[in-house]
C-alpha cells in the first residue's frame, strides 16, 4: 500500500499551477531549474511574482516541489529514468515546457484552463507496484460508478478518500476496493465517537505503511482539493463518469 497525489502539499491548488508556469515561460530560467542554483532560482522567480511567500526555506524546497508538480501533470518535460524504455530526448528537453504546458499558459478563461487540467489528469502517468501506470481520476471515478452500481450513493467522504481511495490502485481491484470502503464505511458509522475511530483509522494506517498519521490527513486534503476542481467542473455527471470510466486501466 502507498499514496498516489495528484499534486503535492506545497502546491494544494491545481489552479496555481498556471501563476508558476506562466512565470516560468518568461523567464531566462526555463530548463535550468534542477541542482541547488536551479532550486534558488526558480523559488526566487515564483517569490518575486508574488506565487509564493518566500519566508525561511533553507533546502529551497518551493522550487523543488513547484518543478515535481508541473512534471508530474505533464506542463514540463520530466527527468526520465533508465528504466522507462526511452531517452530524454525522446520526449523533450529536461524541464521544458511541454506542448500541453503552453496551452496552459495560454489559456484565458477558466474553462479552458479547467480542461487542461482535465487532460492532465486523465493520462495514466502514476506509477502501480507491478510497472504499470493509471490516472487517479480515472481509478477514482471507476469506484464512484462502482458505488452507484451496487446502489450505493457515488461519494467518498474525508476518511475514505484517505485511508481507502488514495492508498488503492487498479492493481488491487475494484471489487475489492469498493468492499474495503464499504467496510470502513459500516464501522464509522457504527462508532458511537467517531474522531477516536478516525484517529485509530489514521494510527492503525500509520503502522502499516510507515507514516505519520496525519500523512493521510495531508494527502486526502490536497488530493480532494485538485479532483473537487474538476468534478464540480463537470456538470453532467453521468457522461462525463461514462467517458472517464472508458479510460479506467
């Protein structure tokens, strides 16, 4: 079991993404924003655009985290690594900004911004246990579908979100997923105190995958953050459930 994150906790809102991008376009700095002068650069260049609130940051760990963000979404070309099957130079300059990145940045209305994101977040580009990759939002709305097949409301609280959703992907299956959800869902609402039951959720998830408890707390915060953008987004639910569900690995 391990966490997936749409983004990461220093960047919780997706909507961001396009301020730092943006600034990162004008600069003389695209491409040289990884080592330590790249980390100082790029916090620097997001601080001086008013992005983030520099403050004490001794590891420049804003720039870091602003680069792994925009690489994960796929608006800079990433580091690719040995054992992918392909060279850098087959998908583009290390930390360049990528085709789907200028259109980011040129984007001028929120819903074109919104379907940026969308599509960012529809390619299966997060990593499973066996080699294979999935999309989040993808694995998220299958267990929403699911829910509603087995004629369940299609939601997800806080805790399931944190303990369940974020912590599974296709790998593990869906039936079972839904059934552990579902199962953690009986017992919460069979607890008479339900923050000592959530904090136990949160404990007992901490032994088990070397974390801290609020770890999930963290995640599930963010993560729900970027999927809420999208899903309030998408109006007609039940097209859009049907057209993602077909993209589901």
């Amino acid at each position: 079991m391990s966490f997936w994150q749409l983004g990461n906790t220093s960047v919780r809102s997706a909507m961001r993404i396009k301020d730092g991008l943006t600034s990162l376009s004008a600069s003389i700095i695209q491409g040289s924003i990884r080592g330590e002068e790249g980390d100082i650069a790029f916090r620097r260049l997001l601080g001086e655009c008013g992005i983030v609130s520099l403050g004490e940051d001794a590891t420049n760990s804003v720039g870091r985290k602003w680069r792994a963000v925009m690489g994960k979404l796929g608006f800079i070309y990433p580091k690719v690594e040995s054992s992918w099957g392909f060279t850098q130079q087959d998908l583009g300059q290390l930390d360049m900004i990528t085709p789907a990145g200028w259109n980011l940045v040129r984007a001028e209305t929120v819903a074109a911004m919104q379907e940026c994101y969308l599509r960012a977040m529809v390619t299966p580009l997060s990593p499973t246990d066996d080699g294979h990759t999935f999309s989040p939002l993808c694995w998220t709305l299958a267990i929403l579908l699911e829910l509603e097949h087995r004629g369940e409301e299609p939601a997800v609280n806080f805790i399931e979100m944190a303990r369940v959703v974020q912590t599974t992907n296709p790998t593990g299956g869906i039936t079972q997923t839904v059934n552990n959800l579902l199962k953690l869902r009986d017992r919460r609402n069979a607890a008479d105190r339900k923050r000592v039951f959530d904090q136990e959720v949160y404990e007992n998830g901490a032994a088990e995958i070397g974390c801290k408890p609020h770890t999930f707390i963290d995640y599930a915060d963010m993560n729900i953050r970027y999927l809420s953008r999208l899903l309030v987004w998408c109006n007609q639910r039940e097209r859009v459930l049907y057209w993602f569900l077909k993209s589901t690995p």
